[in-house]
C-alpha cells in the first residue's frame, strides 16, 4: 500500500525533474542517506548517497540510479503485495461498501448527497483528509474507484504524499483535474481518480450534485 507513491510522483515532481530520481530520494533520505533536496535531479548529494546505498547493499557504485540500485530500492511492488496478501488468504475488505474500518460515508462527515454525480457514494477515514483516499462504489455497492485530492498549496511547496493506500484492484484509466473545492476538501486541489470500470461506465454515473467533478 505504501507505494502508490509511485503513480503520484510525476504530478507532484516532473516539473522540476525526474519523478523516479525524485522518488528514489525519498527512500534514500528514509534510509539515512541524506541525498539532499527531493527535486528529482541526480547532484552530487544524491550520486553520493546512491553510491553509500550502493556499496552497503553490495551494488557496483555507480553513483546512478541504474535497474539494479533501482530495483534494491523498490523490491517489491504494489501488485506484487496484493498477490502476497492474497495467497496468505486475506481479503480485500474495500470491494464491496461499507470498506468497514475507519472508514465514513462522506454524506455523514459533509454537506454532500449520498451519490454524487460522476463519482458514486463515497466513503473516506477522516484521519486521511485531506488526500484520502476516497472509496467511490456504485448503487450496487461495488467498488468502482480511488480519488485522491491533493491540496494545490502542498503540491506548491512539493509536499510529499507517502503510505497512500491503495486497493488491489486493476485499474481502467486515471483521470487527474482540478477541483475550485468543496465541502470536506475547501480548499483548491487536484482529484487524482483511479477507475476500476469503463470510462462509459464511469459516464453513467449520474446523480445530484455535479459540481464536485469539475472537468
């Protein structure tokens, strides 16, 4: 679960470099490794500590982030976590709403209807806000997405958004656009949406309140 970094670091970190470098400079300062400013360029500070983690892990020390010190960093990957999970006889508790847990129905936090148009009913662990997730499920009450909300004035200073849950479910498409607000995230964001359905299906999803999906 805690990977979902890696599909949200090239919104936050593209503009000013390579989003895998920047990436790898957050685990590396996780690690210790002082490897500077996370600004996704490979400077000297952050070939130094590549070539620390590089001769600690008995990796050549090349000073890059090559496929192998790539590889170290990241062992293991999301998809790679849920099959684990899976074979160990766990379930996927979010599939079908209520996800139980922490999690709330949105409409009981907020001034928001049940089902809002374009997104589904909503449901959300209040001590998440304001980047969620939110587990959007359909009238049947089947999973159909993950929408992240990301404040445009974190995403200003490149605030980093770590341990992102994520369900282990194939993804459709990614829709990413801004939001002015709404009620429960009142200030401007992105909502960074991960479909588990068709983008037809996604069109079907009509209901009151459209203003929280502004595209």
């Amino acid at each position: 679960m805690a990977m979902l970094c890696l599909g949200l670091w090239p919104v936050a970190v593209t503009a000013y470099g390579d989003w895998r470098v920047g990436q790898a400079q957050e685990l590396l300062t996780e690690a210790g490794l002082n490897p500077g400013p996370i600004d996704g360029l490979l400077g000297p500070r952050t070939r130094a500590a590549l070539r620390r983690y590089q001769a600690s892990h008995g990796l050549p020390e090349t000073g890059v982030l090559d496929a192998a010190t790539h590889e170290s960093l990241l062992p293991r990957s999301v998809s790679q976590k849920g099959e684990e999970k899976k074979e160990e006889g766990s379930t996927e508790p979010w599939l079908k709403a209520p996800p139980g847990g922490n999690y709330k129905k949105v409409s009981s936090l907020v001034s928001l209807p049940n089902f809002v148009s374009g997104l589904g009913t909503l449901y959300v662990d209040p001590t998440t806000l304001p980047q969620g997730p939110f587990l959007a499920y359909d009238r049947q009450g089947n999973l159909i997405s993950s929408v992240y909300m990301l404040p445009l004035k974190d995403l200003a200073v490149r605030k980093s958004f770590n341990d992102l849950a994520v369900a282990h479910v194939k993804t459709d498409h990614i829709d990413i656009y801004a939001n002015n607000g709404h009620p429960g995230v009142p200030d401007p964001h992105y909502h960074v949406v991960l479909w588990y359905i068709s983008r037809e299906q996604a069109a079907s999803l009509v209901g009151p309140w459209r203003e929280i999906v502004q595209k």
